[in-house]
C-alpha cells in the first residue's frame, strides 16, 4: 500500500475515533443549548469536554456537534455507496455480459438518470421529503449508481473477450464460478476506487446542501448546517466556524487518498 493510501487510512481511522470516542468518554447531548456560554472559545479542558472546543452561538458543545456530525456523515456516506454499489454492480455485470436488449434497456434507463444533474435529482427527491435523512439518502443513492454501473458495464464487456474467460466458458463453467474466478478480481479494485470516491462525493454533496439549507434541518449535527448556522459569528468566533470546514476538508481528503487503486 502506498505512502498516500496509509496517510487515508490514518486520517480516516483518527475521525473515527474522535467521532466513537467522545460520546463514550464525554457524554454529552449535540442539541443541549446553555445560554450561559455562548460562542465561548475553546479551553481544552479535556476533563470537563462541553467547553474543550467552545460552544456555538446556542450554548451547544462544538465537541459533541463534530462527533455526532462525523458520525452522520460517515454512516450516509457507508450505507449510500454500499446500496449504490450493489444494484450497479449486478446490472454493469448483466448489461456487460449479457448485451443485446438488456444492454440496450439498461443503458437507456442509465442515460435518462444521468440526464439530470446530480444535485437536482437529489434535490427533487429532497422536495417530497424536506429534511428527511432518508430522503437524502435515497437521492444520493440514485445518483451514485450510475458511475458503478457504467464502469463496470464497459469493463465487463471488455474482459468477456478476454481468452481466459472464452475458455473457462467452453469447458462449461457456470456464470457463478466465472464471476467469482476472472471478473471480481477485476472488478475489485476498479469498484474499491469508485467506493472510496462516491464515499468522498457524499459527504462534500451533504455538506453542501446543508450549507444552502435544503439538506437536513436543524436541530440536526451536521457540518454543512454548522456552517450555516456559525457564518453569522465569524468575525467573533472564527474558530467556531473553522472547526466544521476543518473536518470536512481531512474527511474528503482521507476517503480521496484511499482511492486509485489500478486494477491488475
């Protein structure tokens, strides 16, 4: 593994430590307000944990808000690219293998999707739903599916002329065994790289549309709408406002340092 891929996983493994870690040892609610400590700088105090990264204009612990806003970033980003990689695997596959009128189907179905922008699909899915976790799961699921199913499409055609797989076929071998033997070890990487940068994509796409006020909504931790909602203090609290960018930037950039793995 390359001296990148290492920095991607020290980077991601330490954000999710920090964001499993304080609500075991610090305990605290990210929507409790106190009005007694507004936008208090911080003064990392360990052992106390609400002030040890300040509080936010409401009072709330900017600790507990980072944690519980990498957790849901991590956690959308996990289970969007997982349900978008397996019904664009299989289909890429089918529409790869099979070609004809199932190529032709799926390809159609593909272009028409893909004819949307990505973020006005979401956000026409958003508008059933305004601020549903799953309305915005659902919306970046069926935009990351496209990019799994047309890659692998174009590499499956291309390696089931490959004479391995042409004589695996003659001597008879089932579609599951040939899947398993000469197009995953293929596929593997190339669909570990698109995971890695779907992963990436979901999280700066979260943040954004947190930070115009269409994603989730408040009370809700999340770096896009922590954005938002500390713009107004910069010029008396910046470190407030610095602290959700920072994040965002080492989380896309760890799951970007994780991708590019070249297929064998």
């Amino acid at each position: 593994m390359t001296l990148q891929r290492w920095v991607g996983v020290f980077l991601l493994f330490s954000l999710l430590a920090f964001s499993w870690g304080v609500p075991l040892i610090w305990p605290l609610d990210p929507a409790r307000q106190d009005l007694m400590v507004l936008l208090t700088p911080p003064d990392f105090d360990w052992s106390v944990g609400v002030t040890a990264l300040g509080t936010d204009h409401l009072g709330r612990s900017l600790l507990a808000r980072l944690a519980a806003a990498v957790r849901l970033s991590l956690g959308l980003a996990l289970i969007g690219v997982v349900t978008a990689a397996v019904p664009g695997v299989v289909l890429g596959v089918l529409a790869g293998w099979c070609g004809g009128w199932i190529d032709r189907g799926l390809s159609l179905l593909a272009d028409a999707v893909f004819a949307l922008p990505g973020l006005l699909l979401v956000l026409l899915v958003l508008a059933i739903a305004p601020g549903s976790f799953i309305a915005l799961y659902v919306g970046i699921a069926l935009l990351l599916w496209l990019e799994f199913f047309r890659v692998v499409r174009a590499q499956t055609r291309r390696l089931r002329q490959a004479p391995a797989v042409q004589a695996s076929r003659l001597l008879g071998f089932g579609p599951v065994l040939l899947f398993r033997r000469h197009l995953w070890p293929e596929l593997a990487p190339v669909v570990l790289t698109l995971a890695a940068f779907g992963a990436a994509a979901t999280v700066m796409a979260t943040a954004a549309l947190g930070f115009v006020s269409v994603g989730l909504r408040p009370p809700v931790a999340e770096l896009g709408l922590m954005m938002t909602e500390l713009l107004p203090y910069y010029d008396e609290a910046p470190w407030a406002l610095l602290q959700p960018v920072a994040v965002m930037a080492l989380l896309g950039l760890s799951l970007t340092l994780l991708a590019g793995k070249d297929p064998r």
